[in-house]
C-alpha cells in the first residue's frame, strides 16, 4: 500500500482517478480499514481492481500470490476467477494469517484458497505448477529471488505482476524517506532491471498504486 494518495503521481490526478473507483462492499472496506488501523501493508483498491481484471481477462483458474497479508489480494483474485478458480497464498506470519482466514470465511472463498505458512523462499521449490498468475507482494529484498523461483512455475503466457515497485517514489528519484529504507529501495531498482530485462519476460511498469511491474512469460 502507497503511503499516500500521490505517492507517484501529482494529488489531482491521484484523487481523481481514486474518485472513479466503484464502491468496494463492505468487506473490503472493513479490510482496508483494518490494514490501516494495524499499519498492515496490503493492496491499494487500484491494484487490487487490476489484478480482478486481469483475472478475468485471461480467464486465470489458478493463481499464486506471495504475501497473504490479511487475504485482500488472495480474496480479489478468488472472487474473479470464479467459483472454480484456485488461489495458493503464501505467508510466514501465523497471526496474520488467522485474520486472514477470518476474512477468506466471511467473504465466502474459503474452498478456494489454499494457504502456505511459511518463508516464500522456501516454500516457492515445493509447489508445483502451471499457475496462470502470480502476485508478488512481500519483502522487498526478495522480490528478485521470489521471480526466479516462480518463473518456471508460470505457464507460458500466464502473468506476473509484482505491487510496490516504485517504493513511495524512491525508486526513481533515489531520494530516501529515511535510512531505513536503503536496502529495499536498491533491491527494487534491482529487481525492476531484472524484470524489464529478462529474455522470458515482456512486461512494463505501470504507474499505479506504488508502481506495478506487469509481465506475461514468453
């Protein structure tokens, strides 16, 4: 999530497209209310609109997302896919993931979505695919071992995409909020390298939300 409403782009702009969003129900609402009141980081509603079209439009039954957080982006993608669609989540934290699950209940997806508890790192070896999309949203650090991982794991033509890829602007700029977060910005200048330069990637980056790399697997 952006840490604010212009994060990459001028406030009009930003608050003018955020005022043609239609209505989130009340789920979702509760969800973002809840990821702001317990400073949990999770999809921005632009982005999670564009994973939900996406899903639709390449009519994904299968996706993968890195970082369950509290189940926005696993409940987006569940919902799009359909009631045959499947979502594998994963995520270290058990906390966040019985609020999560919480959530999956309540918006009624719980047969559709399978959580992994544990490190993506580890956990990305063991799965076995064709997925048809992947959502990468987790530790910034890792972003480019988590693609390296997931490509094979990707059917040709399926998708990635990867939230939080400008990092508040201070990818582009390389002017840092604070000390802190040196290392995840150069891991993200790194990571975005990778992903526009990868022979079995064609993809761009998009200015929404935090920034959005959107590939499909050649």
């Amino acid at each position: 999530m952006k840490s604010n409403i212009d994060a990459i782009i001028h406030l009009e702009q930003a608050t003018y497209l955020d005022s043609l969003l239609p209505p989130r129900d009340d789920i979702s609402r509760e969800m973002e209310a809840y990821s702001d009141q317990h400073r949990i980081p999770s999809s921005d509603p632009e982005v999670a609109r564009f994973l939900e079209v996406t899903a639709r439009a390449m009519s994904a039954g299968r996706a993968l997302e890195i970082g369950t957080a509290i189940g926005y982006g696993a409940i987006t993608l569940a919902r799009a896919m359909g009631a045959e669609g499947k979502v594998v989540t994963i995520d270290p934290s058990e906390e966040r993931i019985g609020v999560a699950r919480d959530f999956i209940r309540r918006a009624g997806v719980e047969s559709q979505i399978e959580i992994v508890r544990g490190k993506a790192l580890d956990v990305l070896p063991q799965l076995k695919g064709p997925f048809d999309l992947a959502y990468i949203d987790a530790l910034k650090e890792e972003y480019t071992s988590y693609l390296k991982l997931l490509l094979p794991l990707i059917r040709r033509g399926g998708v990635i995409i990867a939230d939080n890829v400008m990092w508040k602007g201070q990818v582009a700029t390389g002017r840092l909020l604070s000390s802190d977060q040196k290392e995840s910005t150069a891991a993200l200048t790194e990571f975005n390298r990778f992903f526009m330069s990868h022979n079995e990637i064609h993809g761009l980056i998009l200015p929404l939300g935090d920034g959005l790399a959107y590939g499909i697997k050649l």
